[in-house]
C-alpha cells in the first residue's frame, strides 16, 4: 500500500503531429490515496491528457508519473478509467458488456454494484449500446469502472451526458464507493459547483501546468475575498484578481500578513477560487511543487 495515489513530477507530454505543441509541461503535483480530487482548467488546458498518461494510455515526453506508487502499465489493473468518449463495444449489450468486464477482472469484479449502476437507469440488460444515449452509455462505462472496485478511479468529464437527477445520483454512488472501498478518485468538470461539497483536494491545470493543487480547505484558507475603498493598496499581498468599480475595490488575495485598515474581508468559495485563477492566467500558481529546473 502507498500513501500517494497519483503523483507527477516535470511531467510533459507534446504530441508529435503537432511540433512545439506541449499538452503538458512541467506538471508537478501529488494526489494523497483516499482522496476525492476535483481537476479542473480551461479546454486544451491538459486535463484529458493528464488522465490518458495516468491511465498508462499515452507515455510522457518528459518527466515521469508514478499511480499507486508503481509505473501507470503495472498499475492498469488497479486503476479505473473512463474516458470523455466512453469507449465501449457498440455491438454488445448491456449484459455482454458487464460479463466482459467480470472476465477481465477475475478476482476483484463486484457484479451487484456493477448491476446496480446499471438498474439505476432502468437500462434492458439485452440492449446493444450502440442504441443507447449518451446518459446511458456514461451509466454503462461508470458501471464498467465502478465494478472493477479499483483503488483509483479516473472521471473525465463523467456527467456531462447525464441529467441534474442522474448526476445526483451516481454522484452519490461515487462517494459511497469511496467511503466504502477507500477508493481514490480523480475527476474533472467544467461545472465546478458539481464538485463543491463532494471533493476534499483540487488539482487546477492551466496552459499544461499545475496552477493549484492541495487540500481545497487548505487553498480556501490561504485566500481572501476582500471589498473596500478603491484607493486601498493592496501590492504587499499576492493578488490573484483585483477590479475597481466606482469607488470600490473587490480584489481576490493571498495575505501576506495583516491586511489594510478598512477592508471587509471573507473567505472565498471554490467557485469563487477557480473561477479567479482561470480569469486570470498569469496569477501566481500556489502549489507544493519544487521549484523549477533553471534551463541554460
């Protein structure tokens, strides 16, 4: 057993077929085992690409990334994945797709929470998936992971497909899997209130790098939200996002030490938090990275 379930250091990863293009680089961030993890940045920011890399699908150009303390291919059968795309087998059905994933995973299947999943959506076992929608093809490739009882679960972009009711519901089933199994996971969405309340870490990647990542009660605490007069001086703090309307100033911070006489002060949301940091780009990272490398 290891303490870290995810871990990257310099990680890079450029695509070939497009020469300078880097979807990743110098991504230093550690995941702790047990955690639910919110990751979250801008399209194109590197997420899917992060994801692929842990899944032991794509090898890094450069740097390395270690799941559950060992190389990401000797750790593919602990490891759960689903993809944006969904990739499953259109010709089968349901319940050839479920026996499939019990024969793949002889040993560690759980076919009632597999079945559960399924059954939540009222799904005929006998139905080829190339006919289902894409709500049901997410409940069949979550199934698929889920019965795997993996030891960490990778979601990229898992509820896009899925109604309010649907997502509140197999929301529910991921925490209780994590709860019960102690399963870490990994997860992105553009909707950030979908993950408040349900993940304890954040991972935030912006332009291929870790721009946050840490105990989001941890990144909550080192920030404030802060109102007051316009004229207030606010350079001795590291400011993250600062506008002035009128004769006031709202800016988001992180102190330095005391803040200036006449300023309100409170503490931000996640929402709140990453919406900053992705308005703007060149905020200073707050990360337990190294520093960086000089380069000649």
């Amino acid at each position: 057993m290891t303490d870290t379930a995810l871990e990257a250091a310099a990680l890079g990863k450029r695509y070939g077929w497009r020469p300078g293009r880097w979807a990743l680089r110098d991504c230093t961030f550690r995941l702790p085992a047990g955690r639910v993890c919110a990751v979250v940045g801008p399209n194109g920011a590197g997420k899917s690409t992060l994801f692929a890399l842990a899944a032991g699908l794509l090898a890094p150009t450069e740097g390395a990334v270690t799941v559950l303390g060992t190389d990401p291919a000797v750790a593919r059968a602990r490891v759960g994945f689903v993809a944006q795309e969904k990739p499953l087998y259109p010709q089968l059905t349901v319940a050839d797709t479920l026996r499939m994933g019990a024969d793949l995973n002889p040993g560690r299947w759980d076919a009632a929470g597999a079945e559960q999943i399924v059954a939540g959506g009222d799904l005929d076992p006998g139905a080829r998936i190339r006919t289902l929608s894409g709500g049901q093809r997410t409940r069949v490739a979550l199934a698929l992971a889920l019965g795997k009882r993996p030891e960490l679960l990778l979601l990229d972009e898992p509820m896009a497909d899925l109604d309010p009711l649907a997502r509140h519901e197999l929301m529910g089933a991921l925490m209780s899997q994590a709860a019960r199994h102690g399963t870490t996971i990994a997860m992105s969405s553009h909707v950030v209130a979908e993950l408040d309340g349900c993940c304890d870490h954040l991972l935030l990647i912006g332009d291929g790098r870790t721009r946050l990542a840490g105990d989001i009660e941890d990144l909550l605490a080192a920030h404030r939200r802060v109102t007051g007069p316009a004229a207030t001086d606010v350079a001795a703090h590291t400011v993250v996002e600062s506008r002035t309307t009128g004769r006031q100033l709202t800016a988001l911070l992180r102190p330095a030490g005391p803040l200036p006489d006449g300023l309100s002060a409170d503490q931000p949301s996640l929402e709140e938090l990453v919406l900053s940091y992705l308005r703007n780009p060149q905020a200073p990272d707050l990360t337990p990275a190294a520093p960086r490398k000089a380069t000649a």
